[in-house]
C-alpha cells in the first residue's frame, strides 16, 4: 500500500503551492471584501491547467486522474480557498458531460471550460428542493423540436458570473426518473440573477437564477431524457472526495499558522508551545487531519481503479468539513485576542469551510448514503 505520490504528482503538487502563494493568497480577503473574484482569477488557474483536470487532453485539458485532481484542489484551497470553486465547477460538469455527452456536446463545451474561458455554473438547487433533488421543479416545457426552461435555481455556486451552465430540470413526471441535464447559456434575455448575503465565500458570487423561457435544444440535452438525476449523483461521489480536500487543505494552513504562532509567541517566558494545554489539541488536529485525508485520497484512488468511491466519498463529504471547521476554530483560539481580528486569515477560512458543511450534500444525507451500503437499503433510515 503505498501513500506516496508519483514524482510528476509531487511536481506538480509544489509548482501549486509556489503558485498558490504568489497568485492566489495575497487576494483571498480582498475578493471576500470585494465579493468578486477577481477576473484574473480564472485565466491563472487556466494557465496552470487547474480548469482542465478533468478533461481529456484532444479537447484541451490535463486529463489527470482524480488522486492529481483532489491534490490540486488541497493546494488550491491552502491558498485561496474560494478560488478553488473554478477548478471544482469545472471537473464536475466536465465529469458530467464526459459521462453523457455526445462526441459533438464535448467539442463544443470542453475546450472553453478547459481554457477558463467559461468557468460553469451547476443549476441543481431550488428554493424547495435542496437535499430533496430528486423532486425538483424547474421545468422544461416542450416547445417544437425542444424545450424552454422555466422556473428559478438557487444557491448556485459562481452563479453571479458563470457564462454557462449544466441545468438539471424536469422533462417527465415525478421523481427522479423525470429529471433531465441541459448544458446551456445563460442567456441574460431570459435569466436574471440575484446575489445572496452569505456568511462566507462571498467572492463566489453564490446567486438564485431566474429561468424565462429559456430556450434549450435535443443538442443541449446530456445523455438520454430521464437521466439528469442519476449523471448529477455520479458526479457527486466523485466530487465529494475533493470537497473534502478542499476543506482539508484551508484547514491545514490554518493548522500550520497556529504550530508556527505557537513557536515564538512567549507567554510566561517560554514559546507558548511548551504548554500542553496548548500543543496538545493541535496534536489532535494534525492527527484528525491527517485521517481524513488518507481517506479522501482512498476515495479518489478507487474512482481511478474504477472501483465505486461513494463508502469513503461519503464518508469524507460528512467529516472533512466539520473537522475543517473544528480546526480552524483551535488554530484561531491558539492566536488568543489576535486571532479575533480580521488582520487574522483564521476567521475568513472557518466563515469559507462553514459552507461546505451545506453545499453538494448535508452530512445527513452523506450520512444516509453510507449507512445504506453498510447496513443496506432494507435495513437503513
């Protein structure tokens, strides 16, 4: 069993942190402030190949296996925890055209993706409907040889600036099997945006779309009508493994600004390290942190041996970030009264990871998944 990554992978891993560093950190509280990435944003991680993990190389991309994705999210992530949402939107609506798209569909929707030139929005959330996405009700209303879409989206992430979008609505009945995927632009002529007031990742522009007979063709339709919903939760135990490195990686530059703080703050005159009441729960901490890292790492090892990743995928989305959470909080407190200013990286980072305790899963339903193939569906909530 080997926890090593390749040399390329570990190349890779320390151009990211040098890029991250010089790029990305200087400009993490400024976007928050902003609540705008800035437009460079997006052509940087682009240069790097960030935006194109996920996507074969004939269309532009890195076609790095997910161990590379999840490790470049980590690294995004130390540095700029909200910059880091191009790179996942991108690998998830990649996986999901990937999934279903025709030869046609991946030549016309890839390679900008790849490029940065489109970073996508992922429209699956309803005001209604957000753990329930099986029920959800924006519609697709069959006009001629297509559709046009009708009805309002919420808690779309990139959702104020994304150019394009994989939308999930309903084609059928009720259920999940009514659902279907369009990939689509955001035609400003029939979608309206507003911008939510969030607690934290401010800079991601997090919006509620408003779809007025958008038009959308069988060109733009993913897979066959009736599967959106089935392509979506593939997609997401993937994703989850990198939500939880994501969340994991913030953490642990909070963690090791706190174990350098703890070496030369003096108190009482000695390094407040010396303490055990302090260097203790940061023992905790790097021991939480690196659990459940070599478990998302698991999950993402298994999808590249295309093995099914949704036991450890799951099990990361529920833990990894609460415990993200609960780190930063112990790297905040062990800075004392300068860890309360906003001078201070820590509370911007708790405010960022709190979302993801939200976002692309609840742990109850994280929970859920795992507890059903553990126990099975006869014998599970």
């Amino acid at each position: 069993m080997d926890f090593t990554f390749s040399p390329e992978q570990e190349d890779f891993r320390r151009e990211l942190r040098a890029f991250g560093e010089k790029v990305l950190a200087p400009h993490y509280r400024a976007d928050d402030l902003a609540g705008v990435l800035r437009p460079e944003v997006g052509p940087a991680l682009a240069g790097v190949g960030l935006t194109g993990l996920r996507i074969p190389d004939r269309f532009g991309g890195q076609d790095a296996d997910a161990v590379t994705t999840g490790m470049a999210a980590y690294e995004i992530s130390r540095a700029d925890f909200n910059s880091c949402y191009l790179l996942l939107n991108s690998a998830l609506v990649s996986e999901i055209l990937l999934a279903g798209g025709r030869e046609e569909q991946l030549a016309r929707w890839l390679p900008p993706i790849a490029a940065g030139e489109t970073p996508p929005a992922l429209c699956l959330t309803e005001p209604g409907q957000g753990s329930d996405a099986a029920h959800l009700e924006l519609r697709a209303v069959a006009d001629g040889d297509g559709w046009r879409l009708v009805g309002e989206k919420t808690s779309v992430t990139l959702g104020m600036a994304a150019p394009v979008a994989t939308v999930f609505a309903r084609t059928g009945g009720s259920g999940a099997r009514g659902v279907s995927a369009f990939m689509v632009d955001l035609d400003p002529g029939y979608v309206a945006r507003t911008q939510l007031d969030d607690l934290g990742s401010r800079a991601i522009g997090r919006a509620s779309l408003y779809f007025d007979g958008l038009p959308v063709g069988r060109d733009q339709l993913i897979g066959a009508e009736g599967e959106g919903f089935v392509r979506v939760m593939q997609g997401f135990d993937y994703s989850r493994a990198v939500i939880g490195l994501m969340c994991l990686g913030v953490a642990s530059a909070a963690l090791d600004d706190a174990l350098d703080y703890a070496r030369t703050r003096e108190a009482f005159g000695k390094p407040i390290g010396t303490f055990q009441g302090l260097a203790f729960p940061l023992v905790e901490c790097a021991t939480h942190l690196r659990a459940a890292t070599h478990l998302c790492f698991e999950a993402l090892a298994l999808k590249d041996a295309g093995q099914d990743p949704a036991v450890p995928a799951n099990m990361a989305k529920w833990w990894a970030p609460k415990l993200s959470v609960d780190i930063i909080h112990q790297a905040l407190l062990t800075f004392g009264h300068a860890g309360f200013s906003t001078d201070n990286p820590q509370g911007q980072r708790m405010r960022d990871v709190i979302g993801l305790e939200i976002g692309d899963g609840t742990a109850q339903i994280a929970k859920l998944v795992v507890a059903r193939h553990l126990l099975g569906r006869d014998f599970a909530p």
